[in-house]
C-alpha cells in the first residue's frame, strides 16, 4: 500500500516539475506566435488567432533567427550611410593614359581621326557603365552613363569604384537632382573643352 501511495506521488512531482520547467522556458513577455505572427501574452499556450498550440522550439528558433539578423541588419545600414570617396590616384592614372593616347591617335591618323576613336572609346564606356549599373541596380545608371560620355576622366574612375562596393552611395551623381546634375555635368565639360582647346 504504501508503494502505491508512493508512486502517485511522485509522478505527480514529476509532472509538477515539468510544468514549472515549461513555464520557465517560456517568454516572460508578450511574443509573436510562431505560426501566425499574433502578438500573444506571456501565458498564453494556444494562439488566440489561429488556435495553433504554441510550440516552445519554435519560439526559440525565432527568437534566435532575430537576434543573428539584427547586426546583419545594422551592418548593411551603415554601409548604406558610407559614401564612396573620389579615387584620386585612378583619375590622375587614367587622366596620363587618356593625355598619351591622344597625343599617340593624333600622330597617327591626325585631329579629327583621333578624337573620333577617342570619342568612340568613351562611348563604349558610357555604354558599359550603364548596363554595368542597371546589371547591379546601381542608383541612377543613366546619370553615370551620361557623365561618363561627358566626363570621362572624372567619371569613369569614379563608377569603377562605385560599383565595387554596391551599399555605398555617391551623393554628387545619385543624391541630387537630375537638372542640377546635368547643368554640373555641361559645366564641366565645357570648362574641360576648353581648357584641352589651348593645349591643343
């Protein structure tokens, strides 16, 4: 008899503790049901949305899931607040090798001949650059485009550096608007126009 007694009793703190167990290893504050996203009360065990039984494994997962996606969250935000910076070194390189290439196309087939293929050459880059940067959903792909036909030596090194680092943004091409772009653009072009006309 008193094994039987027994044996009652100690299941019954058994399932005591598991109870307390399962309390404990519940959130103590209001949580987002795993099915369906209803925001439930701490002791809730069956979601009043979806009358779904909460599972504790789920929860956790969750909440696991949400804590490694935060600083992944937080280091794409900050690398969307970085801006890319003007290579300077790749202009002056690409500015000497665009200066020598036109020195060399003007001996060889002479002004008109030589602007023509240089002309050609920056086309093509204008073109690459702009489905290079709809190919990586760049902002503004056009505006890099158009600046690389007009300012090729400016713009192009600037783009070869823009689309290595894809969160980063450029505020003088993508930040403001398109007329003042454009009028910043002609400006320059012809200040170089005619600071290459004497040179000449």
């Amino acid at each position: 008899m008193n094994e039987e007694t027994h044996l009652p009793d100690s299941a019954n703190q058994e399932a005591a503790g598991d109870s307390a167990v399962s309390a404990a290893a519940f959130p103590s504050e209001p949580f987002a049901c795993p099915n369906c996203g209803q925001m439930l009360a701490p002791e809730c065990r069956v979601c009043v949305a979806c009358h779904q039984a909460i599972d504790l494994a789920l929860i956790n997962a969750t909440s696991t899931q949400a804590a490694t996606s935060q600083p992944e969250a937080a280091n794409r935000a900050a690398a969307a607040v970085s801006r890319v910076p003007f290579p300077w070194v790749l202009f002056f390189a690409l500015l000497l090798v665009r200066l020598a290439a036109a020195g060399l196309a003007e001996r060889r087939w002479g002004l008109v001949k030589a602007e023509l293929v240089l002309g050609g050459v920056e086309m093509l880059c204008a073109v690459w650059v702009f489905y290079d940067a709809h190919h990586r959903a760049a902002p503004r792909p056009f505006r890099w485009a158009f600046g690389t036909l007009l300012l090729w030596p400016i713009v192009f090194p600037w783009y070869l550096v823009r689309r290595k680092t894809p969160h980063a943004v450029c505020p003088f091409i993508e930040g403001m608007g398109m007329p003042i772009v454009l009028l910043v653009l002609l400006a320059l072009g012809v200040v170089i126009t005619l600071i290459r006309g004497p040179l000449k």
